[in-house]
C-alpha cells in the first residue's frame, strides 16, 4: 500500500502523483506529465514549510531554555555563616528555654539556594542547644507585594499564639506592619524576636521598644577592593552582615 501524504487541496503519493484511491467522483483522470510532478512537488514542499519552520522554532526555543538555566555557581560561604552566627545569636537570647521557631518563606515552588544554606546552617548549630520548629509561609503573589518582603501581621500573630513558651522566634522575614495596639500587646509576649533579613527604617524603633530583640542584617558600608577573602565562617559573617541590638539602637538610620 502507498503512503500519502496531505498537501495542499489534494492528496498526493510521495512520487508526487494523484492517489487514484481519493479522486473526486466524477473528476477527469488525465495522464500526469513531468511539468505537472514538478507543480506538485514544488507544491507539497511549499505547503509542508510552515510546519517545518514550527519544529525548528520549537527545537531552537527548547535549546534556549536548556542552557539558560544553566546559572552560575552561588557562594554559599556568606549564607551559611549568616544561618551559623544567627543561631548562635540566638541560643544566647533564651537562656534555659529550649525550643526556638523559625519562620521562612516557602520555597518549596521557588528553588533559594541562598536561603535554603542559611536555614540548614541554623538548624544544624541550634539542635545542638535547643529544638527548632521551622514554620513556612506561603504567600500569593498579592500577598508579597502588599508585604513587601515582612511577614502578614496575621500568620505572624499565629505564631505567635501557636508557640507561647518559645524560648525565641527567629523571622528569615522582614519584621510584621503592625498596629500601634498590636505593638503594646507584642511588648507583653514571652519569646524573644530575632530577625534576619534586610533592614528597615522602623527597626530602630522596634529595637529600642524591645519589639525586636536582635536584628541580623546586612552591613551599611562597603568593603574596601584590599579586603582579604574570609577564611573562617565568622569573617565571611563580619564581611557581609552586622548585628544590631537594642542598646546601640540610637544610632541607626531612620
């Protein structure tokens, strides 16, 4: 049997001539000369180039996103000192208390290599001293922009409900907005609260009203091109990050 091939208005054999079996009824069967196998050929050829331009086009974007994501290799070194130092930071804060909670951003539809390295090294040096509960929060992408970057007021103040002899929280988030009256109630609350994220004007406040008892940030002033490269997890903390206390709170920016 014949393999055909759809082109066109007609049906055509791969010799280029009529398929006998799907003439019209009643269409006028004539003797096909050279002249016309080279119309059908040129025909078939032109009307299949569409689809051949597709796949490629296919096969070339496919190409495309293969080696773009393809991302170069990320220093761990300055995440992991961050999540090392942020959890002996905090073992000193809850004196005999054992249990600390941590909450981070779900990244589980987001690969965050960066934060996934802080939140081992956390876990890793605080288990040596206390149990640590990691709670993520999920957030629409709604929610991150009203947000921007803290954790929502509401799932904070769970939290906060859920573990009321924590010995500290730890936010891998930016401190909750919150209402004045929400902030006289938070100076009631047992945990300490120990951030690491980006700071914010507010923080100064925060830390002098003891709202934050410990803020992990980045550092305010750049390196200079001579600094040596960290050998130790502490000088990669130093050359990357500062920590801000209440009593020294005065002098942050606003």
């Amino acid at each position: 049997m014949e393999n055909t091939t759809l082109a066109g208005s007609g049906t055509w054999n791969r010799n280029g001539s009529a398929d006998r079996r799907f003439c019209r009824r009643g269409q006028k069967k004539t003797r096909t000369t050279g002249k016309q196998n080279g119309n059908m050929n040129k025909r078939s050829i032109l009307s299949t180039l569409p689809l051949l331009l597709g796949v490629l086009a296919i096969l070339s974007a496919s190409s495309f996103l293969v080696f773009t994501r393809r991302e170069p290799k990320i220093e761990l070194n300055p995440y992991q000192a961050l999540g090392t130092v942020a959890a002996e930071e905090t073992i000193k804060l809850i004196g005999d208390k054992d249990q600390i909670v941590v909450a981070t951003q779900d990244s589980r539809e987001f690969e965050m290599p960066a934060l996934a390295a802080q939140l081992k090294a956390f876990q890793t040096t605080a288990r040596k001293r206390a149990k640590v509960t990691v709670e993520k929060i999920t957030m629409d992408a709604m929610t991150m922009m009203t947000a921007g970057g803290r954790i929502p007021a509401e799932q904070f103040f769970e939290i906060l409900q859920k573990y009321p002899k924590a010995g500290a929280i730890v936010l891998f988030l930016g401190f909750a907005l919150l209402r004045d009256r929400d902030s006289d109630a938070l100076q009631q609350r047992a945990p300490k609260m120990v951030v690491v994220a980006a700071y914010r004007a507010d923080y100064q406040e925060l830390l002098e009203r003891r709202l934050i008892d410990l803020a992990i940030v980045p550092r305010f002033d750049a390196l200079p091109e001579i600094a040596k490269k960290p050998r130790t997890l502490r000088e990669w903390f130093e050359q990357e990050y500062v920590i801000l206390a209440p009593e020294k709170a005065s002098a942050l920016p606003r």
